[in-house]
C-alpha cells in the first residue's frame, strides 16, 4: 500500500501530548502515532455505521427472507427429505 505526505495543524497542546507518547516509546514517532490514531478512529466510525444499519434491519423480515432462502434452496434438491426447519 502507497504512503502520501500530508500537513495538519495542531493545537500546541495536543502535539505535546503526541510528542510525550513518542518521548515514552508508545509510537516511534508522531506519524506513525498520527496515523495509527487515524486508522482506529476510521474503524470506530465504520463500526458505528454498521450498527446503525443493523438498528434499521426488521427481524422478522429478515428471518422470513431467510426461511425462504432455504425452501428456495430445497427446490433445487428435490432429493433431499424436506423438513420444516421451525419444527
């Protein structure tokens, strides 16, 4: 994967936190503290995307695609004894 070089700002205050997390060994210095910083936010936010999607699914419509799927499937192999699979 291709790096790019990019500039930001930042408050004075932050970067001397950044650069006491580099002074402690915690990252190896403050691009890689930045980048790793960047990943794991991009990660949250796709995490909280997905569960708001998640939120909107209706399960019960859901299970019903999904029990539908399966007779759709059984269809296909006629050959295979057919059992209700909700009992």
């Amino acid at each position: 994967m291709g790096q790019a070089k990019v500039a930001i700002t930042m408050d004075d205050m932050l970067l001397a936190e950044l650069d006491n997390l580099v002074k402690r060994h915690l990252f190896p210095n403050r691009s890689k503290a930045i980048q790793i910083a960047v990943a794991e936010k991009l990660q949250r936010l796709a995490k909280k995307r997905l569960a708001a999607e998640l939120a909107n699914l209706d399960m019960a419509e859901e299970r019903s695609f999904a029990e539908e799927g399966m007779w759709l499937e059984h269809d296909a192999c006629p050959h295979i004894e057919r059992r209700n699979p909700l009992g």
